[in-house]
C-alpha cells in the first residue's frame, strides 16, 4: 500500500529523515528552509523513533554537534541555506578530514552575502569543489522533485556510510518551497549496532582506543592519509546518477540539474516541437560528476549549454569532460530570479554556432 | 476651539523626526522597533551627531533599519555586529557607533561577538530588541522564548529540561569590566517610551565621554510571532516577559546595582 | 491656571492601524475610522477632538511615527 502525501520539498525532507531512521537532527532557521525544522519539532519525533531534535544556537554549533555524534556512529544532519552552509564549511572540513558520515541539506538561496531568499544554483562551486579548507570532496546529490528530495535522504546515508564520507544535498529554494505529490519511504529502524573499528561510544574490552581527528603532524602519516582520501573519491565513481531525456538521437545536448533541470525538461519539448533535436542530461549525483556519460556524449552532439541558476557553475565540469570537442555554452538566471522554458529555448538558438 | 486654531507651525509640540526617512516601515503593524528606531532617530537628532552616527543592522526583522535611518549604515551577517561596530569604532574613536540587534542575532549566534566586545569595552553602544521569538524567518524559538512559550520550533511549548531554559544575557555582561551603562526598557506606553529614549541619550553621552560600552535591552512584543494584536501583545508582554526582564537600570557608571 | 488645547493629524497613508494610540490616549479620543486607507488599515483620527490636550502620549508611543501633535495654551493668567 503506497503511503502518499502532498508537501513542501523542505517538508519531505523531514519526513523522510525520520522514516530513514535518522537519529538527530540539529539546526537553525533561515530562509528558505526552516520548515524543515519547523515539520520535525511538529512531528514529535521523540516518539515516533526516539530521533533527538535540537535547535542550536548556530550554524557553527550546528556543524559541531553533528561532527560530535557523527563521530559516535549515528545517523545525524543539518539543513541550512547558502549563508548558513558558509558558516558551516569548518565543520564540514572536519568530518571530511575524520571521514565521518552525517548528512547536510543546503536549500540554496541567490548571494553571495546575505542575498536574496529566492532560489539559486550558485553554491555548486562551494559543494563540489571544497568551499572548506583542504583536499576533500563531499557526495553531492542534486533533486530536482519533491520526491527526490524524500528519496535522497536515505541515499545519502547509504553512501555516506558506505565510504564514511559527509554528504550534501544541494537543493534550492524553489525545490524547497514547491508542492508536489510524494510517495513516502517505509519507517527504517534505529541503527543500533555501531562498527566499532572507529566510532567512540566508549573504549570496550578487547579493543584499541577510538580516537576521532583530522590532525596528522606526522607529514608522512597526513600524505598516506590525503593519498587514502583520494583514492575513496575517484572510487565514488561507482556510485554516478544521471537521468537522460530525449538523448539517443539528440544533436544538442542541455545539461542541467535541479530546478533548472525541471524547467529544461519544458524546452526540450519546446525544441522538439520545432524540429530540433534536444536532449537533456540530469545530473543526480554532482560528486561524482557524471563526467564520463558526457565526454560519451560529446561524441555524438555537435553542442552543449550548460543551464543553471547562476553565472557559470557547473559549466566548468561540463567543459573539463568535453574536454575540447564540442562547444559548450552556459546559460543562466542570477540573483534569485528564474529562467523560463523560452529564454533557454532563445538563448540555445542565438548561441548555437551552426544556426540552430 | 477650532481645529484650524490649533493646527499651525507654532502650535507645533511634536513631529516625526526627520532624520527617520520617508520609507514606509516594513515592520508588523504594533511592532516596537518602528518605535525604537524613532527614538534612537531623534536622540541623534537633539545631539546633532547625525554625521557623526553609523549603525550597525542585524539579520533579523530589523535587517533593513538602513533603510529607515538616515545615518551611513552598514549590514552585518548574523549575529557579527559587535565585530563591526569594534573595527569601526577602533578607527574612527570620535565617531558614534552603535548595533542594532535583536534575540537571535545577539544572543543565539552572535553570544561570542556579543561578549567580547562587552568584555573589551569597546566605546560602541548595542541596541538588543527582545521579544523572544525570530520574527523574519517566521517565528521560531529564540535563546529568549520564555518556559512554555509557543513558537514554529517548539510548537507544544518551550521544554527547558531539553531545549533549554531562556536566558538573560543583559544581567551576564553587565557583570564584565568592559560594560559601564547596561539598563532595560520598553516602548510600549508613553512613561516607558519617554524613559528608553532618556536611557539612549545617556548611552551616547557615555559615549561622547569615551567610558565604556553601553548596552540598552528593549523588551519589545512581536504581536505576528505571537499570534495576537498588537494591544494584546503588549499587555501579555507586561504580564509575561517583564517578570522573567525586568525594567529598569542594572549597571550605572561603571557599578553594578544590586538587587 | 492655563489650560491646554490639543489637535492631532495622522498620516493617514502611513497609519497602520495598531490601536496602540488609542489605548494610550488619556482622554479617549482616538478612535479607527470605518473606511481604510490605501494599504487597507483603519487608520486612526480624532472621534472627540475637544477632549484632546496635546498630550503627545499617542504620538510618542505609535510605531510608525504617524502622528503630528499641537498644543495651543488658552486663557493664561498673568501675574501682575
């Protein structure tokens, strides 16, 4: 029996959080995404699972708390938006650094500074390459639905688990505030078991102190260790998402993600519908990028546009796969306001050299 | 008397000040800070130092107050306006510098900000609105909710065994060296209001007289977090929040007063 | 003995219609009028201009600034 609900991509994210088993949640409000808080306070999730609840004093703290119970096994996360996630990008380093898993949501607003509260694409240079200090990459997975935001949460565990890795859902306001119909995920249990090789939940008999650090003095031990690191993010390659629209027999290929993605959905039938041959390529996961699918691509397509909110993002990754063969152009709104169907559809048409 | 034999210039007892500007204030109908700003207005007003003054603005409601005082003015993050206020006041010691902030900013995220500068005893004045809730981002709990008060985050009631008591961070600064004039008050009847606006005159004297950091809590309501009218408000404020704040001075020229 | 007489304008655009003014009128004279302005507030005015004395409570305690006040002084004595 599906269990069916309509509500706010920030909603779903709760909701999922609990039904993931999730065991704390601590955060603090910023637009546009404190009902994500506001639904869990509301749910009494003390007494659904027993998940802890907190409203921190700050970002800063927020991050800590995480890196703290993170380092104890449990399943933990934050959400915040693009100011808030600056703040945050210390912490995050930490975790990254102690190889933890935990799960942090960014709704992404427009900025830089204190901005705007309507949506944005312009921290995908801060989620996928750093935006903390040092040589560290976060999983990134980018929904472009209300349901995905409730499906990802639990995906997000899974591999930040399976590599011990934090990970990050890049959302954004628009995908944060929408109304869709979801389909919600069956209740996991609580872990209880904690792996023992590395979390502190106290120094049992018959093992080796726990000690959870990122300091290494010893260069050698640090080179080992960044080498170690390395090797898990180019391993991450295992577990690429994509989705392809109309791609098998396209000549031009729109890449884009999340709300942006949604919206290029409409110009490819827009394209369609005057005989041209657009295809669109969803990133899902935005660490690992899906590099090899459109260096493949640039094989068969005369042109890439890459469409985000922001003034050239992703666009960059874009052009590393293609890697010189085909053009690549970027498209994009800033400063919170939103691309239409037709302006990508315009913009495709008066960039594409060859006369599109 | 006619009206018409009252209303002229020289009958004039009371104006907006001008140094507020023409914008429309984008604060909830009843809310104190359009108050709070008047006041603060019309001291740099009586003073002449409007030349002289630059405010620091939070996040929060007021994170537009620049565009309703006409003084330079700059935007701090969250809960950094004491940082600002100090690298500002540090190189320009002549000029009036004061923040203007509210629960969250100065008592949830910017606590350490907040101490240090009182701590330091930088020569600024702060200006914290409590109204014990986050107004702009809807509503939610602040470090200055009261026990059992409503709000988006703890919507059964505040539960200070597990979120925590609320907490008056006036009295814990008042306590540093660094602080010299810390007092409480509010704007919500014409006795209180024309007290605050007395307290903020001294603020900037203390100022001018280079002694110290002032700190003035206004107790303010938030009638929209609140879910109430703005006259309710107020009288749920007086019978709430003046119990767990209360009015009046707590530090006087550099000395505690006990009690 | 002098006696003062007092008149209030409000800004009726800027008004928006808090009620704050009239609970804190001392001679109940405020009152929010049947139509509203162009933002839809009942703004505030006089309903008993006489009793008004330019007290000032109402313009001091109003949010928005709103209010202007005038007081005029009638039948002062004069100390000879």
């Amino acid at each position: 029996m599906k269990e069916l609900a309509l509500m706010k991509g920030n909603e779903a994210i709760a909701e999922a959080a609990i039904r993931a088993g999730v065991d704390g949640y601590f955060g603090y409000p910023i637009t546009p995404q404190s009902e994500v808080m506001e639904y869990l306070t509301l749910q009494k999730p003390e007494e659904r699972t027993g998940m802890i609840v907190l409203q921190a004093e700050s970002e800063v703290a927020s991050i800590n708390m995480l890196y703290g119970a993170a380092g104890t096994g449990k399943k933990v996360m934050t959400s915040s938006s693009s100011p808030g996630i600056s703040l945050m990008q210390e912490g995050i380093s930490y975790i990254a650094g102690a190889e933890l898993p935990c799960l942090i949501v960014n709704v992404v607003r427009g900025g830089p500074g204190l901005g705007t509260i309507q949506p944005s694409q312009a921290d995908y240079f801060q989620s996928t390459k750093g935006g903390g200090h040092g040589d560290y990459h976060l999983i990134v997975l980018a929904p472009a639905s209300v349901q995905e935001m409730a499906d990802f949460v639990d995906l997000a565990f899974e591999l930040a688990f399976k590599y011990r890795n934090p990970a990050l859902i890049l959302s954004d306001g628009l995908i944060g505030q929408m109304m869709e119909k979801v389909e919600l995920p069956p209740q996991k249990k609580r872990v209880t078991e904690f792996d023992q090789s590395w979390v502190i939940t106290g120094k049992h008999h018959g093992r080796e102190r726990n000690i959870i650090t990122s300091l290494n003095l010893d260069p050698d031990k640090q080179y080992e260790h960044n080498l170690k690191l390395k090797a898990k993010y180019e391993s991450m390659e295992q577990d690429v998402m994509f989705e392809k629209i109309e791609c098998d027999d396209a000549d031009f290929l729109l890449v884009a993600y999340g709300s942006s993605a949604r919206i290029c959905q409409k110009t490819v039938d827009l394209a369609r519908g005057r005989g041209k041959k657009v295809g669109l390529l969803r990133p899902q996961t935005l660490f690992p990028f899906p590099t090899a699918e459109i260096a493949r691509m640039a094989k068969k397509v005369k042109g890439m546009m890459a469409v985000e909110l922001s003034s050239g993002q992703m666009v960059e990754d874009v052009k590393l796969a293609v890697n010189g063969t085909v053009p690549v152009y970027h498209y994009g709104m800033v400063g919170g306001k939103i691309h239409s169907p037709d302006d990508v559809l315009h913009a495709m048409e008066e960039k594409y050299i060859g006369g599109y | 008397m006619e009206l018409k034999e009252i209303i002229k210039p020289e009958n004039l007892v009371y104006r907006r000040t001008p140094l507020l500007t023409d914008a429309t204030l984008s604060y909830c109908p009843g809310c104190g800070h359009g108050t709070i700003h008047r006041l603060i207005m019309e001291v740099v007003e009586e003073m002449g130092i409007q030349e002289d003054t630059i405010g620091i603005a939070p996040v929060g409601c007021s994170v537009l107050a620049y565009d309703f005082m006409d003084i330079d003015c700059s935007q701090a993050a969250h809960g950094r306006a004491p940082a600002l206020a100090t690298g500002i006041k540090r190189l320009w010691p002549d000029k009036y510098v004061f923040t203007y902030q509210g629960d969250g900013d100065l008592a949830a995220i910017g606590t350490g900000e907040t101490i240090h500068a009182c701590n330091r005893g930088e020569n600024i004045t702060i200006f914290f609105v409590n109204n014990g809730i986050y107004g702009m981002t809807g509503g939610q709990m602040a470090p200055t909710t009261l026990d059992g008060m409503k709000s988006s985050t703890s919507p059964y009631g505040r539960n200070s065994k597990t979120m925590g008591p609320p907490y008056k961070i006036t009295e814990m600064i008042a306590r540093l060296e660094g602080t010299y004039y810390v007092t409480r008050q509010s704007v919500h009847k014409p006795g209180p209001v024309r007290k605050a606006k007395k307290a903020i005159r001294t603020a900037f004297e203390v100022q001018k007289e280079k002694k110290g950091l002032s700190f003035i809590e206004f107790v303010s309501n938030c009638n929209s977090g609140w879910k109430m009218t703005p006259n309710e408000s107020n009288i749920w404020m007086e019978e709430n929040m003046f119990p767990f704040y209360p009015m009046g001075d707590i530090k006087v020229e550099g000395k505690l007063l006990e009690g | 003995m002098a006696k003062a007489k007092g008149a209030i304008e409000v800004d009726v655009e800027r008004c928006k219609g808090c009620e704050v003014c009239m609970v804190n009128c001392p001679t109940d004279v405020i009152e929010m009028a049947g139509e509203v302005n162009g933002k839809g507030y009942h703004y505030a005015y006089m309903k008993y201009p006489e009793y008004c004395t330019g007290c000032t409570n109402c313009a001091v305690v109003c949010p928005d600034g709103v209010i202007t006040v005038y007081r005029v002084k009638q039948n002062k004595s004069i100390e000879v």
